[in-house]
C-alpha cells in the first residue's frame, strides 16, 4: 500500500555559497520548507560561514567540498560581481544554479552561464522573486482579466538614496552589477516582464551624480566609495506587446511621493505595490471611478526571499519550467545592460533575448 507521505519525492538537497547581509532572510523560507534540506554552507569568508553554521544548526563546508557534496542546487548569495565566477563553479560541478540577482555583472557572463547551463542540462533560475507574492500575482491577475483594458502605457519609480547608510559592505552597490537599475530597479523590470511580457526594444539618459560618493550617516559617515555605474537612470521600455513605459531608477534622491508602478489601459488605471516586497495594496479603477483594492487572500504577504528557489526545486522534481527563469533573468539583464549603453550613446537598442511570461501561481507553493 502507498500512502501520502511514502509517494512525496525526498526533500531535495540545496547547498548555499554566501553567508552575509540576504543569508537570514532565505534561511527562514528554506527552513518552512519540507520539500528542501539545506546540506551545508559555504563563504569565501569561513569563519563567517563557521559562526552562521553555528548559530542555525547547520553545517559549514569549504566551497570545494560543498560542491562535491550531494546537493542537488547551489543557492548563490554572493555580491553581484562575483555571480559568474561562482556559477561557472557550480555548472562545472554539475548542480542546478539559483542565484540573487542580478544573473551577473554583465549580460555577456550571464549569457556564457545560461549557455553552459543548457549545454550541461542544468537549470538556472535567478532572484527576485518577489513577483511571486500576493502584490504582484493581484497585479498580474488584474493584467490577465483584462480589468483596465490593453496596457498601453505605465511608470516604474524606483528612487532612494541607495544603501550607503545601512548595508554594512556597500561599495559593491557602485561597481558593474550594482547602481540603482541592477540593484533595485531590476525587482520593477522583473515585475514588468512577468506582468506584460518582454521588453523589445528601449532608449535612455543616465547621470553619474557624484564620484566618490561620501555616505551621508550611519557608522561609516563620511567614508568615499568610488562610483562606476550611473546613480539616476530614466529609461524608456518599449514592450514587444505595444505598451510604452518608463522607469526611473536612482540612488540620488531622498524623498518622493511618486506610486511605485503604474500601468494605464484602455479602461482605467492599475496601481502595482512595491516590487521589492511580497505584499501592498494593489488597486484598480475604471475610466473617471474611484480606485479600488484588488481582491486579497493570496499567499505571501510578508518577506519570502527564497519562494522562487522552492520553486525550481519543486519544478526539477515535477519536470515543469520554473518560474524564477534563467530566460527572464537574462533578458532582464540585457535590458538593464542596454539601458545603461543607450544612456551613453542616446541611441535606441533593440533587445536580442526574449523570454515567456512565468505561470502565474494559483495558490500556495508548498
Ligand atoms: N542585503 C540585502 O538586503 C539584499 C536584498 C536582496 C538581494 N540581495 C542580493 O544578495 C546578494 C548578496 O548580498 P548581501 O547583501 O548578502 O552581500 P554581503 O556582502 O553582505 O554578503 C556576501 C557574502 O558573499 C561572500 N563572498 C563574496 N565573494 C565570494 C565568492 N567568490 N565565493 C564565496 N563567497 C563569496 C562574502 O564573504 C560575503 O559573506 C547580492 O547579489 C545582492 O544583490 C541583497
């Protein structure tokens, strides 16, 4: 006789490579989660690696022994400029890769990655995965009911004074792989992309406001980080659906009011919450009425950093596409890449990748 529990794929083995500031968040997911087990832990730094271990039961390994042990996906949280390296590491090892975004520092290694991945059988799948949380599938519902109509046109404002002040290693925010647009603004073009589809093709204005930049408060007040990469960015989207866009991503301003998106239709207005969380109010209106709230009740609300790695673990053993896609992860890369190369040159680029929508999710993962 089989029972439930009997016919349940074992946990899957996941091994992470990164232990620093995003190493709680995702521990606290993954640790929910029965269809996973972490196998060990590993950091350039293993004394880091050593203590985290300590402090949550886990078990510490070098990067070497972590990749020859049994897990099955390497889960990547280091900084931005070290994502190629590691993920040549890990393919060449023979795991799945999922890593934080962006896929890499640039879309040429991010390439090179989803090349090696296909050439290997191997999955690739990249954060964020914030478009899986109860804000951002309410939107996407709202788009796929056709509840204002065809989106024609929209706003993406993402601006703050970047994480000088409150990350305790923040000079890789201004190097190749970070600035406003592949730090923060790649949660809004994500969202886009699952919500309209691919991006065809995109003009753009960049400034790099200040260089060094001295961090304004906190602990290292006063410090200078040298600035690589644009810290304002207004790019203008053209989608291969016909809706026009833009977005603004910078790390130069202090305080707005602006909504986080807007998408406009035919028939009224959608108002999307912040794509950098799981939850916030969506809302919707139709021509002249008043906005309303979209219907709640979906799962995940408060911070899931981690649901999209679930995801592809659940997918590799359901043989289904992921979600969290290395297809959208490198067109998303290619656009914010683009985006800072038409910021030079004030030409308009077309985009070389496309990707598919992710699926919609129904209800809860697991
Ligand atoms: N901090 C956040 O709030 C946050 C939020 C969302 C996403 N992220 C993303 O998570 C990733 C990590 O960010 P973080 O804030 O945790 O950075 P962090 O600097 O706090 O930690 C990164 C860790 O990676 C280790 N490391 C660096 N290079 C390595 C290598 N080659 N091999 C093995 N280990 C290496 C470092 O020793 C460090 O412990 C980035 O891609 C970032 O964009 C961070």
């Amino acid at each position: 006789m089989t029972t439930a529990a009997s016919t349940r794929p074992a946990a899957l083995p996941i091994g992470i490579i990164g232990c620093g500031n995003i190493f709680p968040a995702y521990l606290k997911t993954l640790s929910r989660c029965r269809r996973v087990r972490i196998v060990a832990i590993a950091d350039a730094n293993a004394d880091l690696a050593a203590s985290r271990a300590a402090e949550h039961g886990l078990t510490a390994l070098s990067i070497d022994d972590l990749l020859a042990s049994d897990a099955q996906i390497i889960l990547n949280l280091t900084p931005p400029q070290a994502h190629h390296a590691v993920g040549l590491r890990v393919l060449n090892a023979g795991k799945h890769f999922f890593t934080e975004k962006p896929l890499a520092a640039t879309f040429e290694q991010g390439l090179e990655l989803v090349e090696l991945a296909r050439a290997r059988g191997l999955r690739v799948g990249c954060a964020p995965d914030t478009f899986l949380g109860a804000a951002g599938q309410a939107l996407r519902a709202l788009v796929d009911a056709g509840t204002v109509g065809a989106i024609r046109h929209g706003t993406a404002q993402f601006m703050n004074h970047g994480p000088d002040h409150w990350h305790p290693n923040p000079a890789f925010f201004y190097q190749p792989g970070g600035g406003p647009l592949h730090d923060v603004g790649v949660y809004y073009l994500t969202h886009l992309v699952h919500h309209l589809g691919p991006v065809a093709s995109l003009t753009s204005t960049s400034h790099t406001t200040h260089n060094p930049r001295t961090v304004p408060l906190g602990a290292r007040a006063g410090e200078q980080l040298p600035v690589a990469v644009p810290t304002h960015v207004v790019t203008q989207l053209a989608f291969a659906s016909g809706a026009h866009l833009v977005q603004t991503s910078s790390f130069d301003v202090w305080r707005h009011t602006h909504t986080p998106m807007e998408l406009y239709g035919d028939d009224g207005t959608l108002l999307g919450a912040d794509p950098n969380q799981f939850g916030g109010t969506v809302r919707h209106n139709r021509q002249t009425g008043e906005f309303e709230r979209a219907p709640g009740g979906r799962p995940y609300t408060t911070n899931s950093r981690g649901i999209g790695l679930i995801d592809m673990a659940l997918a590799l053993q359901e043989g289904r596409p992921h979600r969290c896609s290395a297809e959208m992860a490198l067109h998303v890369l290619e656009v914010m890449d683009r985006a800072l190369d038409a910021g030079r040159t004030g030409q308009r680029i077309s985009l070389t990748t496309r990707c598919e929508r992710p699926a919609p999710l129904a209800g809860k993962l697991f």
